[in-house]
C-alpha cells in the first residue's frame, strides 16, 4: 500500500477539526432547525474531509447534509468546498426509475393518450407474408401483363422479377388489400395466448361468479359470438344486469343473469289444514222440526194404533 493512499484514508486533523465551519455552511443552505447534531467525517482524500449532519427535515429520514472542507498544502486556513444533502444507509429513498413501457399496466390508458406499439411486438405479426413480388408461374405474375393491357396501361418488357422496381399491382400488400386485408399486423399466436389468458382469469370459469352460475355462457342468449379463432372459447356478454356487461367472457363462465335462468320461484303454499278454522259453521238456535226421531206430521195409516 502506498503512502498516498495512507495518507488519503486517515483524516486531515484540521479539516476533522472545522465542525463548526462545516455546520455553519450547512446552516447557510438549509432551512432554519433542520440540522441536527454531528453524525460523523470521513476522509475523502488528502486534506480533504467531509462531515455529515443529521437532517430534521420532514420527510427526509435518515437523510444527511454533507459538508466538504478542505485545505491547500502547507496552508492552516481551512475552506468550504460544497454542502449537499445526501441520503444516508437507512434513508428513504424513492424506488428505481422503471420505463414506462414496463410500469404500464391495462386499464392505464385514459381519453387522449397514445400508446406506440414496438415495432417487434411479440403479440403482433405481419398481417400477410411472402415476397413483395409473387412467385414466378403464380397466377398473378401470369395475368398481369392481360389485366395492364385490359386497363390501358404501360407494360414494362419481361416479368415482375426482371423489373428494377415492383410494381405495385400484382404484389402481396395489393393483393391483401384488394381481399381487405387492410392492416399491416394482425394477433400472433402468442398475442392470442396471453389475450385468452388475460380474459379467462376474469371471466372465466374459476371465477367465484361462475362458480355459483345456474349454467355457462354457452347456452345464454345474451352471449354475441365473436369471429376467429377466440370465438371458438369467447364471446361478449350482452345482458345489462351482468357484471360482465360488455366484457369478452369465456364459454364456460357463467352468471346469476343467464337467460334460461330458472323462474322466480312461487311463495310457499302451505298444506291444507286438518281442522278448517277459517270456515264459518251456522248452527240454529231452536232444533229443526225434522231433525228429531218422530216426524213432525201424523200418519193417518198409523194414528189409530198409537204410538209405539
């Protein structure tokens, strides 16, 4: 080890002994009672020493001011070089500075702003492939030259291959807009995955709703099916008292509002009772004439005999 470097790492002792130099230059940039009580130096190189103050500031704990004094060589008079506020070991620090295509996160997204798409975005992929100019014998380059005569237009001796610059009638970008095939990338198979993944874990079937569903989507009349390949496992929910209402829902989810939902069950009829109390019976104050044994008029058949 060299005596440089000894030197450098033991602290200049009048440089350690400016406290009140240092603390007065700290007190001169900082708010009135912020700086607390002397923290500690540390030698930075020859003649050169830094002492840290504690830091009363709200909102800045564990943070301290740093003053840095320093002498020239063989002189006695001891000067201030800067007086900063720097965190400390145990300070509180704000998180690391993450991009913002890496913080984004769906449903981020509000009225007006932009989002650039990469252009070697792995959820995305051309939306036709091949060459810009078709193969030699295809049925393109072989009726090209017809359909330019047939137009009226100006043909350019030999095929499409022998030609400096493609034209643009023939190629595989006209054709795909002649199908209206009009983007430029479409979903790849990945991009279709982790879109399926994203919507299954909302509206799928492990959701607590579906769960306790009556039936999947599958048979709901609210259901619109959607096109492509998704359409085979999605759709999007139609019904307003949904809580998935406008929301691409899986096949196998299912809800509370489903269309053949059972009726509204009827209120409990009770059992007709033993002994109806609700009926009213009338009974007469005097006896009927013909409720006794002995009928209320003579048999004159019988009247000579007497009764019995």
């Amino acid at each position: 080890m060299s005596a440089a470097t000894t030197r450098s790492r033991t602290p200049d002792r009048l440089c350690a002994e400016a406290v009140d130099l240092a603390r007065a230059a700290a007190e001169e940039v900082a708010a009135p009672g912020v700086v607390g009580e002397h923290e500690g130096l540390v030698s930075e190189g020859d003649r050169v020493v830094t002492h840290f103050f504690g830091c009363h500031e709200p909102g800045y704990r564990g943070w301290r001011w740093a003053v840095t004094v320093a002498r020239a060589s063989r002189a006695k008079i001891v000067t201030v070089d800067e007086a900063v506020l720097l965190p400390g070991p145990d300070a509180v620090l704000a998180p690391e500075w993450v991009p913002w295509s890496e913080r984004l996160r769906p449903g981020d997204m509000g009225p007006g702003d932009l989002l650039p798409t990469d252009a070697e975005d792995l959820r995305l992929e051309p939306g036709f492939s091949g060459e810009e100019e078709p193969p030699p014998g295809s049925a393109v380059s072989g009726e090209m030259a017809d359909l330019v005569e047939a137009e009226d237009a100006e043909v350019t001796e030999g095929t499409p291959a022998h030609l400096a610059v493609t034209p643009s009638r023939g190629t595989i970008a006209a054709v795909a807009e002649e199908l209206g095939m009009r983007r430029a990338r479409v979903l790849s198979r990945y991009g279709l995955h982790i879109a399926a993944d994203r919507w299954e874990e909302s509206f799928g079937a492990k959701t607590p709703m579906a769960q306790a569903a009556p039936a999947s989507c599958m048979s709901c009349g609210f259901l619109t099916p959607i096109g492509g390949s998704l359409g085979q496992a999605f759709g999007v929910c139609a019904n307003e008292f949904s809580p998935a209402d406008g929301h691409v829902v899986s096949l196998a989810y299912g809800c509370g509002g489903h269309s053949e939902a059972a009726v509204m069950p009827k209120p409990p009829q009770p059992a007709p009772p033993v002994i109806d109390e609700t009926r009213v019976d009338p009974f007469p104050l005097r006896p009927s004439p013909d409720s006794g044994s002995v009928p209320a008029t003579e048999d004159t058949s019988t009247a000579e005999l007497g009764h019995s």
